[in-house]
C-alpha cells in the first residue's frame, strides 16, 4: 500500500501538443521516492517536454502530473520550487556571481520576502560545493569556470535546493567521456546519501545503464519501454526505437548492459537516414554456403551481417573476420528465441537479403521462417540450387519455404557476380553521404 | 563542521558584493548636494551660498544673517535666500531625483532584458513623452498652466507606451525579443507621429526640440516633491527585486525553478521601471546616457549582484546629473544648457568604451 507522497511524480495520461505535432501522448509514469529513473529515446521523443511537464513549465492539454500527490500547477511557483529542482541541459547565465553566490540562488524558495541568507544556507552553499567537488572555487566567477564546473555548480545548487525530487535535462551532453562519469556518478551518490528522487534525460544508453535503477524510453512521444536496464535494453529495442543495429554485451564487472551500435537500419524510423557505406546486406548461409557471398559484397563495399550461424560455422568464422555482426547459436542446438529475435533486427536491419544454398535442418529452419517474415519489405535474392545435391534435411519443410519466398517475389540468382549484378540494378542502397 | 572557509583572495573584479560602496556612493552624493548650490547662472559667493543652507536646513538657529558680508541685490537677503535654497537647491534636487529614476530603471532594464545595452528608453517611453509634451505645445493646451500640464501629458504619453509593452510582457508571447521589438517599432511609429504633428505646427518644434534635449530649468519645489514621491516610492519597489532579477539572469526557465514567477516578476518590474522613467521624464524632457552607464559604472565597482547594481545605479545616476549640471555651469558659466546635452557628451564615449573594451568577466556579457 503506498500513500501519494511515496510517489514522487506521477503523470497521467499527460498529452502535450505543441501546433500540430504531438510531443507526449497520453503518458502514464509513476516514479517512487528515491528512484533513480533514467528517461531515454531518440531526439525529439519527448524526453524534454516531459520534464518540463513535471516542472510546471507547461500545461498539458490532456491529463494530470502531480508532484507528491499535488498537482504542479496547483502548486505556488516557490513550492514547486521547494518540492523539485531542476538542472538544464546548459545554462548561459548573463551576470557573473561567485559559485558561492550561484550556488546560494538555490536558497531563493526557502527565504522570505526580502529576507537575506544566512550563515545556515552559506554553510549549505558550501557543503554543497564539496560535495561536488567544488569547494576551492567558490570565491571563482561563473563565467569563468569550465563547463564541467559548472554543471557540477547547478547540481550544487539544486541540492541546496533542498527538493525531494530532481530532473536533469540531459546535464553531460555538453561533457567530456571524464566529466560525464564523474558528473553521474556524483548524482548516483547523492540520490543514494540523501533519498533524493533522481529523473534524467539521458540520451546515452549506455551511461544510462550503468547510472539508473530504471530505463524509461520514450518514442514519439510515447512511453514505449520501461523497466530495470538489464530488461530493457535489447537489439530489437534499439533496432526498432532508435534505428541502429548494435551489439548488445553485458559489462563483465557490474554485469550491466551495454550496447556496441554497428550502424544504421535502412529507413531509420525516425527521421532521414544517412548511410557512411553501402547496405547492410544480410546474408543466410551455413556450413561455408555463405562465405563466398560474404567475401564478394564485403569486397565490394557492402556491410555485412550474417546468421543465424551456428558456433564453429566456417560461414561465422568468415563473416567475423569481414567485422560483419552476427546471430550466433550454440553448436547443434536449435535456434533459440533470443538468437531469433537477434537475427529478425539484423533482417529489419538490412537493405538486401542473400539465401545462399546451405543445407537447411530442423535447428536452422527458423532463418528461412524469419525471412519469409520480410518478404515484399526487402529485396530478397535466392541462390540457385545446383540441381542432384541434398540439402532438406526438414521433410520438405525447407524447400516449401524457399517455393514460397520465389513465389512472393524473391530473385533467383547464381554465383556471386550476379548477387552483385542483382544489387546494383536495384536501388536497394540508400543514397551514400 | 567548520565549514566557514571564506572567499579566497584574487577574486576577481566584478564579483561578490561590496555593500559598502553603497554607502560611499550615497555620502559623496550628499557632498554633492550640499555643495553644489554654489554654482548657479547668478554669482554669489560660496561661503554666503553654505551660511545660506546651514542657515536654512537649521531651522534658522545657525547664522541669524547668512547674508552679512554679501552683497546683497534689491530685494534684499530674502532675495539671496530664495535663489541658493528655491531655484538652486530645487533644481539640485531635481537632477539628483531623475538621474536616479533613471539609473534604477536603466539598472531593472538591463536585467529584465538581460542585455547590456538596455536603457530607460528602450521601450519607447520617450518617443512617447515627447508626444504628450508636444500635443501640449502644438495644440496649446492650457498656456497658463503649462508648468503643470506638460509634465502631465509627458508622463501619460511615456507611460501609456510603457502599458502597450506590458500588454505585450503578460500575453503568452512575450519573449524578451518580442519585447524589445515591439519597443522599437513603437518608437519609429511615434517618432513619426510626432514628426507628423510639428509638420502642421512649426512654430512648437522649438519648445519640443529644448523638451527633448533635457532641461532642469523653471522649477519649483512643486515639481520636485511630485517627481521625488513617484520616483522614491517606485524605485524603492524596485530595488527590493534584486534577488529575482538575480535569479532572471540564468534565464525565465532556471529562475522559475528556482522560485521566481518569473512573467509576473517581469511584468511588475517593467511596470515599475515604466513609471520611474515617465515619472523623473516628465519634468525634464529625455536625458540620455544615465540609465545606460549608471548601472555599469556600479558592476564596475560594486559587482554585478543587483542586490547592489540597483541602489548603486540610483546614486551613480543622481550623481551623473548633478556633476552634468555643476560641469555645465563651470564650463559655460552664467548660462544653464540644456542637461540633456551634456549628458551626452560624457555618455556617448563612455557607451563606446563600454562596446568595444575587452569582454572581460567583471560586468554583464554580450548581448
């Protein structure tokens, strides 16, 4: 049973539109006291207005957001204030003031009417510079710190704020990789020290894996994955939300998740693509079938992605060496749900699809399911079987596969130079950068 | 804890508060007030000139004949007494009220606006005292009475642009850009009005051209308490906003955060900063610079937190004028030149200067 205050910020069914374009539809989020809430999603996916939602900033035209079980915009300006602080993606102050002084306007919402700060909040101010490490420049000028300082000096300032709740509006995207760390890792502390309730925009999975208890993606605008990282984060989400093909590993130290990105799918789903190279062309192959078509496309400028392949495939050591990324299975074993769920981001993920004739058993029957799933999505070309060799070892269920995959449009071709012959005379390659 | 480390040497100018400059900034002012009556366009010697105001801000108990030794015109020391204390003296009083309406609405401006180069003018408050003293002019309006009515019109005019600006500042959008463009625009249309008017009316282009270059000239204690009420109680409101436009320097989003109703904040301090203006305008016609350079001078020397920049500007501003007008009569002696004229002179090389120096750290950044 939790009382409204147990939730720091809850969002109902909140839709923001801003002229015609819908910024957040109808999004449900409830973030529990002393959270650490990482908010992620492409540019544009409404990471931003959402924060501003919470802070007051914005009305939204549907739904409610509440702040300990309070409205926001029921609430003063100074006891929004009091309730969450705020620290900007960048901030341009027009007037230098000593971090001191700036960390001080923090105490604004706590003071009274003409009433000056003490040596209580001056103490506060000072306490709060230490603890971001900053305690040996409060005498210096705002305007003369470097950008990591300064981050560091609002988040200073929004402790001394003393809210339950902070939002950071992607507060290290200004930052190098160093500063980056040392400036999460500072948050992470400081919400774990104080029971301070933590929601950042985070545009960087990885550091959002790493810092947060709870992954929120956001899409266009809508809620589309939520939940511990370890849970979230996946090639299909990646491939589907941000239009990137990425290798999904597990940091052997803290076992969190973290995502090598490879490039781009073809379209991206939000917004234009641009294509450093020509493909992907995934190609399906086994038991050295696929090699050749792997070495020729990547010889011609092609990336490559190969799989579903099974360890010790002579196709997989090949498509390794051309640095192609892969859907991998265990030896003999059938193709299990997350090397498929694998291999169907790399098909999503390419711009064309070469069959090579490989000897298709029950354990990789489920490549040619898989691509039949894309048929009429993606150019796919079949490579001519030569005729009196054995290769259906799933009675018949392989071959009726490949029928259908003819039948719905898929290009017979033979031999490798007409692979090529095949690509270059359809627009399959977006147009290169 | 012991955490009372305090603010390590060498920091740098511009920062932190220096209260004290304050009350440096106000005693030299009252020097300057007090010794200023003895110039004038009429010679009286200077020791008459302070046995005259002892005599007078005593009550009478000190120097029973202030006038021994002087000499003393037809009408005798009562004479003497009513040029040091009522034309001098008020005409002191004057300069000192408007040049701090105008340094404390220069300084509220310049924040409000975050922009350098912000003065009491900018929201054409001029162009639009300039046309209420000239519909007085042009139409002739109450000849008799003009003492009282120009000033009048001049602060309805001023501060009816100042309202369109308001209007502006509380609709959904009013940015600071939309602000400022909205002031420019109005100035070029009044500007033109105007232009229109003394088109069909020559003969008042005189009386507008002197109200447009400033003047502290015919005066009464009148005037002055009208000005010294609205500006004092004004630019009292004002400066107690030096917190919030503290916190509107890191922009209307952050100081919101942090507390400040930032809209509201901005409405009441463009009010307040309109009726300062149209107030200390209203007696003297435009005087340019003081609002600009006040506020500067002040960073300069006290730091950048408003807490100080709008007190400060207040005093630097009164003070501005008055040595305006004391340089004046040490230059042109006998003679009492338009103010707005030298303020000017000493303004324009000093908003140069502020342009082109160094962007150092110690006062407001670029635009």
């Amino acid at each position: 049973m939790t009382g409204p205050s147990d939730v720091a910020l809850r969002l109902r069914g909140v839709t923001v539109r801003f002229g015609e374009r819908t910024a957040l539809h109808d999004i449900d989020l409830e973030v529990p006291r002393g959270q650490l809430v990482a908010l992620t999603g492409p540019n544009g996916s409404g990471k931003t207005t959402l924060l501003r939602a919470a802070l007051g900033f914005l009305a939204p035209e549907a739904g409610s957001v509440e702040l300990f079980g309070n409205e926001v915009l029921s609430l003063s300006v100074a006891e929004r204030a009091r309730r969450v602080a705020w620290v900007p993606q960048e901030e341009n102050p027009r007037e230098d003031a000593q971090l001191l002084d700036y960390v001080l306007y923090g105490r604004y919402a706590h003071l009274g009417w003409l009433q000056g700060e003490t040596t209580r909040d001056r103490d506060a101010a000072l306490r709060a510079l230490r603890a971001v490490g900053l305690e040996e420049r409060a005498g210096d000028g705002i305007l003369s710190v470097s950008g990591g300082e300064k981050q560091r000096a609002i988040l200073a300032r929004a402790l001394v704020q003393e809210a339950p709740l902070v939002l950071l509006d992607e507060p290290t995207s200004h930052l190098d990789i160093a500063h980056q760390l040392d400036f999460l890792t500072r948050v992470r502390e400081l919400s774990r020290e104080r029971g301070v309730t933590v929601v950042s925009a985070l545009h960087d999975l990885n550091l959002a894996a790493r810092f947060s208890d709870r992954i929120v993606v956001l899409s266009r605008g809508r809620r589309v994955a939520d939940g511990v990282p370890s849970d979230v984060l996946s090639e299909e989400l990646l491939a589907r939300v941000w239009g990137v093909v990425a290798d999904l590993r597990r940091d052997p130290r803290t076992g969190a998740p973290y995502l090598l990105p490879h490039h781009l799918v073809h379209p991206a789903p939000s917004g234009p693509a641009t294509f450093l190279g020509k493909g992907p062309v995934h190609v399906v192959g086994g038991g050295g079938s696929g090699a050749p078509y792997l070495r020729v496309l990547s010889e011609a400028g092609y990336r490559v992605t190969a799989g579903a392949l099974h360890l010790l495939d002579s196709d997989l050591e090949t498509a390794e060496s051309l640095g192609a990324l892969t859907a991998v299975e265990v030896p003999f074993a059938p193709i299990g749900d997350e090397v498929r769920e694998r291999l169907r981001a790399l098909l999503e993920a390419a711009t064309a699809i070469v069959v090579a004739p490989f000897p298709v058993g029950p354990s990789n029957l489920p490549n040619l399911e898989e691509v039949r799933r894309l048929l009429g999505r993606v150019p796919i070309l079949l490579v001519h079987r030569t005729a009196g060799q054995e290769w259906d070892f799933t009675g018949g269920r392989a071959r009726a596969l490949e029928n259908e995959l003819r039948d719905g449009g898929a290009q017979t071709v033979t031999g490798t130079t007409q692979v090529l012959a095949a690509l270059a005379a359809r627009p399959v390659v977006p147009v290169a950068q | 804890m012991g955490v009372t480390s305090a603010i390590p040497p060498g920091t740098p100018r511009g920062l932190g508060r220096r209260p004290w400059v304050l009350g440096l900034l106000l005693a030299l002012l009252g020097l300057g007030v007090f010794f200023s009556p003895i110039l004038g366009t009429v010679s009286v010697s200077p020791d008459t000139v302070l046995r005259i105001l002892l005599h007078q801000v005593s009550g009478g108990a000190l120097f029973s004949d202030p006038c021994a030794g002087a000499s003393v015109p037809a009408s005798g020391c009562a004479g003497l007494i009513e040029i040091v204390w009522d034309a001098r003296l008020s005409e002191i009083m004057l300069a000192v009220v408007v040049g701090a309406g105008l340094g404390i609405s220069g300084g509220t401006l310049q924040g409000v606006f975050r922009n350098p180069l912000a003065d009491p003018f900018l929201l054409g408050i001029s162009s639009g005292g300039t046309l209420g003293a000239a519909v007085v002019v042009v139409f002739r309006i109450g000849v008799s009475e003009q003492n009282l009515l120009l000033p009048l019109f001049a602060f309805v005019g001023a501060i009816g642009t100042g309202a369109v600006i308001l209007v502006a500042a509380r609709s959904r959008f009013g940015s600071v850009e939309t602000l400022l463009l909205t002031g420019v625009a109005l100035s070029s249309f009044l500007s033109a009005v105007l232009s229109l008017l003394l088109l069909y009316s020559p003969s008042g282009s005189l009386q507008v051209d002197f109200w447009l270059l400033g003047n502290l000239g015919s005066l009464d204690w009148t005037q002055d308490g009208i000005a010294f009420g609205v500006v004092l109680v004004a630019g009292t409101l004002l400066a107690t906003y030096g917190r919030e436009l503290n916190l509107l320097q890191l922009g209307p989003d952050v100081a919101q955060s942090l507390g400040v109703d930032s809209r509201k904040v901005r409405v009441r301090l463009l009010l307040l900063a309109s009726v300062t203006t149209a107030a200390a305008v209203a007696f003297t016609g435009i005087i340019g610079f003081v609002g600009l350079v006040s506020p500067h001078v002040v960073r300069r020397i006290a730091g950048s937190d408003y807490r100080i920049v709008l007190p400060g500007a207040a005093l630097v501003g009164g003070g501005f004028l008055l040595a305006a007008r004391d340089l004046s009569l040490v230059a042109f002696p006998g003679t009492l030149l338009p103010i707005g004229i030298f303020t000017s002179f000493a303004g324009a090389p000093f908003f140069a200067y502020l342009l082109f120096r160094r962007r150092g750290a110690s006062t407001m950044g670029a635009p």
